[in-house]
C-alpha cells in the first residue's frame, strides 16, 4: 500500500495493510447536510465543484475537478487531480493515497470527506435524520443521532444519554426538551457536584424553617421541572443513599419537600448523563441495578469527535462566529482543517472549542494555517496522552488511512507505544 506525496514532505510512511471490502459510501461534509455518494467495487467519481464533476460540492476552495475516488479491490484510490489547495490525509498533503479502516477522513479545500462501508448508511430516513437546532454536524453519526432524538424526544420515558467528556451531552439533552414541546422549564442539574449533605434540598427543596437559615422556601430541581424536563448530569457520581431517593421520586413522581408536611405530585421527564460505564458500576455494586433499569428505557451514544471527522469545518464555523465580536472573523486553510482532522480529539468538542479560541486570540491574519492549529494545540502545556484502547487505537488508525507513524503522532506517543495499544486483547 503506497502513500505517494508531494517533493516537499516526508515519503516514508508506515503503514498496515488490511483487506477491505466495499460497496463504500463517500461522506462529502457540507455546512447543512453531509452528500453521500456510493461507490461500488470497480467504480470511480470525480468530486468538485464544477459542472463537470460527477459529485459537486459548493466549496470555493475546492477545484472544479478536484479529487478521483476509485473502489478495487485493494481498497479506496484517492488520486488529487492536479488541484490547487492540494488533498491531505492525515496532516500531509498528497498526490494519491489508499485508504484503510473502517471510517478513513481526507481533506479537500475546507472540506472532509469520510469513507465508510455502505452499509453503515442504512436505516437513516431524510427527515428523521435532519439536523437539529443546537446540535452541530450532518455526518452519519450526527444523522443517526438526531434520528433517536426526534423518535424519542415526543415520549415521556426516560432517557440516558452515554458519551465521553466534552461530546455534547447537555446540547443533546436540551435538544430533546425542545422537541418534546413540554411546557415546564428544562432544568439542567451537575449532581455529581452536589455534597451529599445538600443533595435533599437541591433535588427537593424545603420549606420556610426546615433548618437553621432556611428563612423562605424553595424548590428543587424537582419542583423546577414540572411538567418540563430535569437534565442529571454525571448520574453514575451519586451516592447510595441518594441513589434510593431518586428511584422512588422517578418511578412515583411524588416528592417531599424538607420540612414539607406531605407530597407533592410532580410530571417530570428525566434525562440522565454520564461518561461512567454504569454496566461495570452496577456489576461491581457501585450503582443501583433497579435504578439502571429505570432510567434507560431510551439508551443515546453520542459519537466522539474523532468518529465524526467530517463535522469539523461546521463545527469551525460555529466557533468563530460565536468569537467573531472577540476575535475577528476567521477561517481555515485546507492545512489548518487538516492538522484538526488528524488529531484524536480525547476532550472532543470542548477542546476543540479551547483550541480554536487559543489560535483565533493569538493570530491577527483572518486566515488560520496549520502553524497556527499546531501552536494551539500544545498551548498553554500538553496534556499526557491518554491510553488508548485497542478498538480506540484501531479507529485512530483507520482515520489515519493505516498510517503508523501518524497515528502515533496524532497521539503524541511513540511508535511502539502505539503498537502495543493495538495488540491489546
């Protein structure tokens, strides 16, 4: 397998070969709505934005007859047909490349094109699919997404939302309140913040009196949310003796206040969150079973960054249009989207956010190159990589188009350590 790049950067590549097989769908990343081409064994499309192009994009950016695409049997062909902002796998710019893995992301103009098996398109309907307000993004995952949330937002059960650290939970947790078209308040709640002594009263409330200082009575979070929805952010974090509270509140819909003489009927929808493998939590005793059971009647995964590569020049725009009045307007090179296409992304949308803000606040071009990404990702220290699993490993590998070398760069640790993440059992 041959990774041929131009005069000026590095040939050597190391890379792992693995037999793929198609039909393939090619995810063309757009600011509404990613296109998707299929390509199937034997085939070729042409991608640009000229008229002659068999697959035309609205980027200008992009050259007229910018990329070939060809299925063998050997795997996608990805050749630049003589483009000016060059194609880029990885963080390299280069003439023809193959591309391997499951999910493999390239770089043309400003705009990322993924390629996966055709089959993982199946079962997303247009409008289930359509992009929700607040949630960024039109690749597959963000499609299958916003599928469950319109199909799960009109009912009252609830809903645990499953999802890496800065993956969005609370965006989709209010999206589905939006769409539920309750008329309470969504009340969003951290509760692995609350001590446990002050659980009680944040989650119920109290009356006037119910303990020193208590000199007015006022509602919990409960209370807040009736007839809308309670976002429990961090649930895997409470403790057992609030854990009991909380599965009688959600299975009775009955509170009591501190203080409180009796009940109080409540309507509330909960929507719960957490990054915690809460299987392995309620194996090791750590976490009701009964409440496990209760509150993931409706189970969402919201997809990592490094798996929704294609969302990234969207999610860049959104970005610098919230900075516009800080920092100026800005935008990306076909280097610059690259660099960020290429890196792991372990704090996913939340660091991305911090490093654009970091290379917007330090570069008074309105132009951002890959020098600028670079510097604001080791901006202000680098953290120490996280250990990656196999499956983690593999999935860096494959959006790295097999490239040894550059996935190990991509997560800023040695070849060999790289290599033993991905012999992991």
């Amino acid at each position: 397998m041959d990774l041929e790049t131009p005069s000026s950067e590095c040939p050597t590549v190391e890379l792992v070969e693995r037999e793929e097989t198609g039909p393939w769908g090619v995810e063309i990343g757009a600011p509404t709505r990613c296109r998707v081409v299929s390509l199937d064994a034997g085939a070729s499309v042409v991608i640009g934005s000229g008229r002659l192009a068999d697959a035309r994009i609205d980027d200008r950016t992009v050259s007229a007859r910018h990329v070939r695409l060809s299925a063998t049997s050997r795997g996608v062909h990805v050749e630049d047909l003589g483009s000016k902002n060059g194609v880029y796998v990885g963080s390299a710019r280069v003439r023809s490349a193959w591309l391997v893995g499951g999910a493999s992301s390239f770089v043309m103009g400003r705009t990322t094109v993924t390629v996966r098996g055709l089959a993982e398109f199946e079962g997303i309907s247009t409008n289930d699919g359509a992009p929700i307000a607040g949630l960024v993004g039109s690749s597959l995952p963000m499609q299958r997404l916003c599928a469950q949330i319109r199909r799960c937002a009109p009912l009252r059960a609830p809903v645990l939302l499953l999802g890496e650290s800065g993956s969005g939970k609370d965006v989709a947790a209010r999206a589905i309140h939006q769409l539920s078209r309750r008329t309470g308040a969504y009340v969003p709640l951290n509760v692995g913040a609350i001590p446990e002594s002050l659980a009680d009263a944040e989650l119920f409330g109290h009356r006037r009196g119910a303990f020193t200082g208590a000199v007015a009575a006022r509602p919990g979070a409960f209370e807040e949310a009736h007839r809308g929805t309670l976002f429990l952010d961090e649930i895997a974090e409470l403790s057992p003796a609030i854990q009991v509270k909380l599965l009688r509140v959600v299975e009775d819909q009955k509170i009591r206040p501190i203080g409180g003489a009796g009940v109080v009927d409540i309507e509330v929808r909960t929507i719960s969150a957490t990054w915690a493998p809460l299987e392995e939590r309620v194996a090791a005793g750590l976490f009701r079973e009964d409440l496990y059971h209760r509150i993931t009647t409706f189970v969402l995964r919201l997809p990592p960054l490094r798996s929704r590569k294609a969302d990234i020049p969207a999610l860049a725009r959104a970005v610098f249009q919230r900075l516009a009045d800080e920092v100026g307007e800005k935008e990306l090179t076909s280097a610059a989207i690259a660099r960020l296409v290429a890196h792991p992304w372990p704090g996913n949308v939340r660091e991305l956010g911090s490093v654009l803000y970091r290379a917007a606040a330090a570069c008074s071009a309105r132009e951002l190159d890959a020098r600028h990404i670079e510097q604001a990702l080791v901006a202000p220290h680098k953290a120490k990589p996280r250990a990656l699993s196999s499956t983690e490993a593999r999935s860096l590998l494959d959006d790295q188009s097999g490239n040894v070398s550059a996935a190990s760069r991509a997560a800023g640790v040695p070849r060999s350590t790289f290599r033993s993440w991905l012999a992991k059992a």
